[in-house]
C-alpha cells in the first residue's frame, strides 16, 4: 500500500432542501468521521470538507412550495444542517456552502477553463417550455403519469412509486408543476461534457488500476462503461444557481451536478492557502466518501471534469455505503419516514455516541441494511451498557473500593494479565486494517472486543473474591483493567467521541495518541483516578413507544394522503332520503359464519325487534368485540339470504386510510330504535 505525505476526505454534500436524516448519517458522514479520527489520532496530515449544496431545482421547488426565495430555504436549512452536525460529533475540518461566493468563482473559473479549451460541445434540444409561465422547465417542474406503474404523480426525472428513472417526454399528460398548464417542446441550446471522449481513461484508471475498490462501487462503474457513455449537459435552463459565464447564455446556470463536486475544492480554498498541495500534488490521497446514489457522479462524472482541466489529482477511492432502510420500509423524505438527526438529539439529549454506536454497527456497507427502534435499544442495552461501561465500571469501582481510586503497583503478572495486555495490540492490528480498508462495523467490532476482553477477565479473576486472601494480587488485576481501560479510550475515539473524552476524564488523564494503543503501561503507579461514573444508561419501553408512535403517525398521515375520495352519487330526492330507516342498534351476540372468511352471523337488537344480520366484517372485528357495542342499522332493507342465513338489513360502517372498516357509532350510548334523521 502506497504511503501517502497528506490526505484529503470529502464527504457528499448534503442538500440544503431539508433536514439531515440516519441514512445520510449511516451512508457518509459517520463512516468519513470514524475514518478522519483515526487519521488524527495517527497524527496525519488530514483534511476533511463538507458543504451544503445549495443549487438545483429542488430547492427551487421548496421555496415555491413555502412561498420564500430559494435563498431563505438555503439559509434555513445549511443552519439546520450544519448545527446538528456539530452536535453530533461530526468532526469536519470546514463546513462551507455553495452559495459562497468562494465556490461561485471557483465554479465559474473551472466552467471557463474548460470552455476555453475546448473541452465542451453545444448543442440545441428540445425541452419542454410553459407557454403560461414563460420558461422553460427542469424536469422536477414537470408532472405526469408513469408510463411503467399509471402513478399520476411521477417527476419527469422519476417516479418515486417505483423507482423508475425516466425522461419527461416519458410522461403521459405531462403537466407543468408551476401552472398546470400543458407544456411545449421547444429549441434550447446548453454546453455538454462529452464523457464518450473520456471512456478509455475511464476504463483504465477504474478497471485496471483500482480493483481493489468495494464490489458495489466497482461493479456500478464497470456497468456505466459497459453500456456506453453519452455527453452529459452542464447547463440548465434555470434562474438560481450560478450563472454560466459565457456570452449569449442568458438565463442558464451551471448544472447542479457540475457545481456540487467543485465544491469541495472551493471549501479547500475557504479552509487554507495551501490548499494546492491538497489538490495538485500526487503525495495526497484524495478519498471520497458518498452513498451509492453517488457513486456515478464522483467516479464517472468528477474525475472526467478533473482530468478534463488536467491539474488535478484523482480520487484514490470512493468507498459508497449501500442504503439504510427503516422499520423495514425505505426512507422517504417525502413521506416523513425518516429519523431526522435534529429531532433525534432533541429526543435524546446526551446519546450522541449511542446513535453513531448503532449506525456504525448496522451500517450498509455491502447490502442495504435496517434501522428499527427496538434493535436501537437493545444494542445500547445489551452492548453499550452491559459490555463497555459494564467493564470500565466495575473497574474503576474496584480500584476505588480497594485503592482509593489510585493505580495499584502490579508486584508480579501473571500468563494470563500478559496475554490479555498482549492482545491488545494484537486487536489494534485488526482495527487499523479495517478501517484503512473501510470495514467500519468490523473495526467497531474491534474497538468493543477490548471490552469483551476485559469483562471477561475480570469475571475470570473475580478480584471481589481474592481481595481479602490476596490484595497484591488484586492490585496487578486491576493495574491490567486500567491499562485495558486506557487502551479502550483510545479504541473507541473515532466511533464514540464523546464517551472517549468522558473515560480520559474518568480516568484523569489528557488526550492519547493512536500510537499508545497497544500500550501496557499508559496509566503510571500511584496515579489519581476520577469518581466512579457510568458511561451509559438503560433506554426504556416509553422512549422507544414515543418514537415508535411518531413513524405511525406518519405512516397514517401518508395512507390519508393516498386515499381517493370517491366522486358524489347522483342526486337524490329528500322523498328517497325519507324512506331510508336508519336505526341505533345493539349487537347482542355475534359468531362466525362457518366456511366463510368475511362474515359474521350478528344479533340485533334495533329497539323495535331482535333481528339476525349477516355482514362482511369478519377482517376487521372479532366476534367478541362486537358484543354490546351500538352501531347504526339500515333495518328496511329487504331481506337477503347469506350462506342459508336470513339478513334482515345492513350496518353502516366506514373506510379509514388504511383501508380498514370502521362502525359509524353514536358519540354516546342512545336508546335502541333511536331514528337517524
């Protein structure tokens, strides 16, 4: 593996159209930030930029949408963003924004490099115009039926129903999302990057020299190259974005895919003056860290750009996580099936740690994963709580019960103490070889086997039982736990930061480096512990309730949403009304219609007689129920005969959004025979 001098990470930039959610979180930015942490801790020359990408139609959509300018949402949201971020423990050396005006020269700059060199071609396509509005529309702005699933609310780019990638002329009765009208295909000239031209490059530089990149990104890559590469547009007919700095392109900016990737270099130039070396110079390696949504952009697309400008180095990898479902069902922003991280650290206030432990452990490295909220509380429950504080707990108890909370001097270790000191480094070797490959869950693994280890040491050598018989003993025991302890705190640092820095100030001592790890002797004789803290505490039933309750509501909230209302019947006249004989009735016993799967036999009792009434319910109530409680009776109904049963009138019910029935009910208990009028 090639030494590197320096190394610069970037990590997608989140769009500023809405909140960050855990599949973001578990896709880029806590993998990119475990992998950063274990560079500083190396003591590397690291670098890691971020920004919140700022262009693109679909902000445009959400200001419209909320009736403020794309800059108010962009505001809203790069705050939003960039605070949670922070809070979380997301270590980013810059977080910038591509509405700076850093990032407009810079993309403006490399558009004109490129342009002036020859490196674009024009030409002139047709694109759907609103005669109404008066411009032409982005795909996002046009709506339609799918031609593949009849969904009558697909985008012209996709149809989020199922997952269809389409071209607005795909449409069926396309419709302009801004007035309603019905667009035009009109002439409309953009500049295109010719990808086609940069095809054996591509095949090259991916497939013959970095094989060793994840299945998931190299498989995609070699897909794209297999079929063919077609020039792409860097323009669009838009009024916010940065402007495309020719003459006679008025009205067009830079597309948000050729805008976006440059921002990590202008972020580089906000962040230092050196910023060259990190960019130019083949003694850095360049890693980007992105979901699989991505992988096309910052493999295909990107190094097409760089090496069409010809100053810049190419990434060295692209590791994409695949992505993170929940409660078994994708997350949609749209749908509000999401756990937001601004909303998450308001819910559990101090458990920054437990969110990045459970997102690192589940995350989505080689196939899309689960996050359900019961698998969240066992995980803190089980593993944080009865593994990793379990150990550090009892030992700093013990040393404090026994010592006063001072390391003990270890007169004589035994096998056993060596061997467990010893596979430490044997773990630290493992863990660096995770991640530097970006196997994070299996270098979490790692870190947390140090804890195994210890609690399985302490139970081997009950230090509570030989106390008494033997206290030197006792003191190389715990004198081993707390250099295990120590070597814990470095381990966990780039997965737990905040539960890292909290041990070091259990445990009284300043911050260690990576090359401690593996250490026997990190805490001396004689040294001064802390008070006995835990690290962790139980989540229980009710917090996991509320969050459970939470996603159902949004999961109503979206079955509401895609209920049709059916049309109004023909009219009728009141006299028609009048001979309707609706009554409040109590059901006065109830039993399944045998053979059958929908019925149930029900006796009525309406108030002018007890009556047998067979109805279709059986999905939706048990018969048990059913008993006593007061529905609302059709009772003139002619007679009907049901499976050799007599039915003699209907009971009204009602539809709910998840396509259940509901019994139509007083709002308090009537006498039987009351009229419905």
């Amino acid at each position: 593996m090639k030494k590197f001098k320096r190394y610069l990470v970037t990590s997608a930039l989140p769009y500023a159209n809405g909140p960050v959610h855990i599949g973001h979180l578990a896709g880029v930015y806590i993998p990119s930030d475990i992998y950063v942490r274990y560079l500083r801790l190396k003591g590397e020359d690291v670098l890691w930029v971020c920004g919140s990408d700022e262009h693109g139609v679909p902000i445009t959509i959400k200001a419209r949408q909320e009736g403020v300018t794309p800059q108010d949402i962009v505001d809203k949201y790069h705050n939003i963003i960039k605070n949670s971020f922070e809070e979380l423990g997301i270590s980013f050396d810059i977080y910038s924004r591509t509405s700076s005006e850093m990032h407009r020269k810079t993309a403006s700059d490399f558009f004109r490099k490129l342009y002036d060199d020859g490196k674009f071609i024009e030409q002139t396509t047709m694109q759907y115009y609103d005669p109404e509005a008066g411009q032409f529309l982005a795909d996002r702005y046009i709506t339609g039926t799918c031609p593949h699933c009849q969904n009558e609310k697909a985008y012209g780019d996709q149809c989020e129903k199922c997952g269809t990638t389409l071209n607005a002329t795909d449409l069926i009765n396309p419709r302009s999302a801004i007035t309603g009208a019905v667009p035009e295909l009109r002439e409309t000239k953009h500049w295109f990057l010719p990808l086609d031209r940069y095809e054996s490059f591509l095949r090259r530089w991916i497939l013959e020299e970095h094989k060793e990149w994840k299945p998931n990104v190299y498989g995609q890559c070699k897909s794209w190259l297999d079929l063919g590469l077609q020039p792409r547009a860097v323009s669009r007919d838009l009024d916010w974005g940065i402007p495309v700095p020719v003459e006679g392109a008025e009205g067009k900016v830079l597309y948000v895919w050729f805008d976006a990737p440059i921002g990590y270099i202008s972020a580089t130039k906000e962040l230092t003056p050196e910023w060259e070396k990190y960019w130019k110079d083949s003694e850095t390696k360049l890693v980007h860290f992105i979901g699989k949504d991505n992988i096309v952009f910052h493999c295909i697309v990107f190094p097409s750009m760089l090496q069409a400008h010809g100053e810049y180095i190419l990434p060295d990898n692209v590791p994409a996580n695949e992505f993170l479902n929940l409660e078994n069902d994708k997350i949609s922003t749209s749908r509000n099936w999401a756990v937001w991280l601004h909303e998450y650290l308001q819910d559990f206030p101090g458990k920054q740690d437990v969110l990045r432990y459970v997102l690192c452990a589940n995350a989505p490295e080689t196939k899309d994963n689960d996050f359900t909220w019961k698998d969240f509380q066992a995980r803190n429950n089980n593993e944080l709580v009865a593994i990793l504080g379990n150990f550090v707990n009892r030992t700093l108890v013990l040393t404090t019960k026994y010592f006063e909370g001072k390391v003990p001097v270890a007169e004589t270790l035994t096998d056993y103490d060596r061997d467990c000191l010893k596979e430490v480094s044997a773990i630290k070797i493992s863990l660096e070889n995770n991640i530097e490959h970006y196997r994070f869950r299996e270098a979490l693994k790692d870190a947390m086997n140090i804890a195994r280890m210890g609690n399985k040491y302490l139970a081997d050598t009950e230090p509570w039982k030989v106390f008494k018989e033997n206290p030197s003993r006792v003191a190389a025991i715990l004198n081993t736990a707390l250099q295990i302890t120590a070597n814990l705190a470095i381990a966990i640092e780039p997965f737990m930061p905040f539960t890292a820095d909290k041990l070091l100030n259990l445990l009284q001592c300043g911050s260690l480096g990576w090359n401690q790890l593996g250490n026997d002797s990190i805490l001396s004789v004689g040294h001064q512990l802390g008070k006995p803290e835990l690290l962790f505490e139980k989540i229980e039933d009710k917090a996991i309730e509320v969050q459970l309750a939470k996603l159902e509501a949004a999961r109503m909230a979206n079955l509401a949403k895609e209920v049709k209302v059916e049309p109004c019947k023909e009219s009728i006249s009141f006299d028609d009304f009048s001979r309707m004989d609706i009554r409040v009735s109590k059901i006065v016993a109830a039993e399944k219609v045998a053979k059958t799967k929908k019925l149930l036999k029900l006796t009525v009792d309406t108030g002018i007689d007890v009556r047998t009434i067979v109805s279709g319910i059986a999905e939706f109530f048990t018969p048990e129920e059913l008993i006593g409680k007061q529905v609302l009776v059709l009772v003139n109904l002619e007679p009907r005969e049901l499976k050799g049963i007599k039915s003699e009138g209907m009971i009204l019910m009602a539809e709910d959004a998840t396509g259940k029935l509901v019994a139509v009910v007083p709002e308090h208990e009537v006498k039987q025979g009351s009229c419905v009028r």
